[in-house]
C-alpha cells in the first residue's frame, strides 16, 4: 500500500460561477456530487488521508449539500480545507462557520481579475473579510488569501492597480503598520494575522495535451503528497488534472485502493521517482517546474 497522502482533492461540483481567465474552462458536463457518492469517496479514502480538499474545478459553495459534506467529513475523522473564489461567502457563512471538520478557507482573490462575474469589486473583498475576521474571532480556522496572478516581466513588486487596491484594502482592515509590497516574496506567504496569511504568487501554465513538450526529465509529488477524485469519481493524480486525462481508474468501478495501486498509478508514481514524467499530460504541465530544482 502506498504510504498515506497529506491531501486528497475531492471535486463536489465542477460547475462554476465565474469565468476567471486563468482557469480553463471544463468541458466535462456539468455536475453536482450527489450525497450517496459523497459517503461512499470518503469512506474508501479515510484509510489514505486525514485532509481532504473541496477543490479541483468548480465552486464549492455552490453545492446545495456544502453543510451535510461537512457533518459527514466530521464523522468520518476528516479534516477539510475550502478553496472558493469568495463570491457566494456572504450567502453560506452561516451554514459553514461553525464546522468543526472546516480546517481551512483559501480564497482565489484573483478571481476578481478581469472577471465580468464580479461587478462590485470592494463589495466583493468586504465580504470576504468580514467572514474572515468573524472566523478568526470565533473559530480555529485557518484563513489563506491568495494572489496568484503576478506575471513574470513584473518582478517581485506587482503594482498592478487592482492588486493594490485589494492589498491597501487587506492593511486597513488588519491595521497593519507596513505595506504588504514591501514584505512580500512571490511563492512566500506572509501571516497578517492570527491564522491569516497572504500569499501572491506568479500566474502558472496548466497541464494542456496540446501545448509544446519541454522536457521528460522533472518531478512532481502527483501520488506522494496528493490525489484527486473528480465529481463522477474518475481518480487523478493531482488537482491540475481537470479534464481528467490522466484516468486512473473509477470509484464507481473500483475501490480507491485498488486504483492508486493500480499499474497506470505504479508507473506515474515510479517515473517521478527516477525523476522522469512518465504522463505526456505532466509533460506539459506548467506547475511542475516549480519542483525541478
């Protein structure tokens, strides 16, 4: 048995709100994870895992059963973290704020770049930090606001307008006697808060087939670190794989410990550790260049 991963990623819904420019588009049909299918990932994945994450494509607080996954990650000993663009926060707060599986909330505040879906954008960012500052004053959470779309030729100090516009916002709410610019390093989070981070990072190429190869030779932690199960239960080895082209086998067909032990899961799993991408999917894939160092 593979030894047990820090994260699995389990995609509830892959439908989405917004049509952020750096998220590709899914063209897998729309769907919401029904409650049955829920339980049954859940209870095959608790041996492997003690995090899972609300994550792949789509957004999780659209899911009319966001509270019920919950209460039963809870019973099943499971920790979850939430990563959401932040638009249907104010809509939900109530029903999540209290859970004591909800380890953490990251927020995609990038999301607001360019997006035609946010139209108020301070009233965006106000409700996210009233959530956040309601979560850290009552519960254990851990907050993570992300900022993941700096771009290379600009350095290390983005000043893009609208990133400072939301960073000025983010240092009047937590009276914080620097501007962020000043400490942030791309990739390094900050804490500006107790249990509240910062963290903006450059935006990053994701895994497309039809991009150009750049080299066999890399690394990725793909099947070491993380997994992932998209909303009709085919297995990933990462949540980068959004289309689901790297198909390790169907929860719906076999169990989850059958297929990461499967031999499509062997070979990824070996080749990484010979330092070679096996995958032409990791081949291209943007992110894992991060690991070749």
């Amino acid at each position: 048995m593979m030894k047990k991963l820090k994260k699995i990623y389990i995609e509830i819904t892959n439908q989405c709100n917004l049509a952020c420019v750096f998220c590709p588009k899914t063209k897998r049909k729309p769907e919401f994870m029904t409650m049955d299918m829920f339980r049954k990932i859940v209870e095959q994945i608790r041996p492997f895992t003690d995090y899972i994450y609300f994550h792949v494509k789509g957004e999780p607080l659209l899911h009319k059963e966001i509270s019920t996954f919950l209460d039963i990650s809870y019973e099943k000993g499971l920790q979850v973290n939430i990563t959401t663009n932040g638009t249907r926060i104010q809509e939900v707060q109530d029903q999540i704020m209290h859970k004591p599986a909800l380890r953490q909330m990251n927020f995609s505040l990038h999301s607001f770049d360019g997006n035609q879906g946010i139209t108020d954008k301070d009233q965006y960012i106000d409700h996210i930090l009233f959530f956040v500052k309601k979560a850290i004053k009552y519960t254990d959470m851990i907050i993570s606001l992300r900022l993941w779309n700096l771009e290379k030729d600009n350095g290390v100090h983005n000043e893009r307008k609208a990133n400072r516009d939301i960073l000025q916002r983010i240092e009047e709410e937590f009276d914080l006697p620097y501007r962020i610019q000043e400490k942030m390093i791309p990739g390094r989070g900050i804490k500006i808060s107790d249990r509240v981070y910062l963290n903006q990072d450059y935006e990053f190429q994701w895994p497309d087939l039809q991009i150009k190869e750049e080299s066999r030779t890399g690394f990725c932690y793909g099947l070491r670190h993380q997994a992932a199960i998209l909303v009709d239960g085919t297995v990933v080895p990462c949540c980068l794989d959004g289309e689901g082209i790297i198909q390790l086998g169907n929860i719906h067909k076999t169990p989850f410990s059958e297929i990461i032990e499967g031999k499509r899961a062997r070979n990824l799993y070996e080749g990484f550790s010979r330092r070679e991408a096996v995958e032409e999917l990791c081949r291209k894939c943007g992110y894992r260049k991060r690991f070749d160092d």
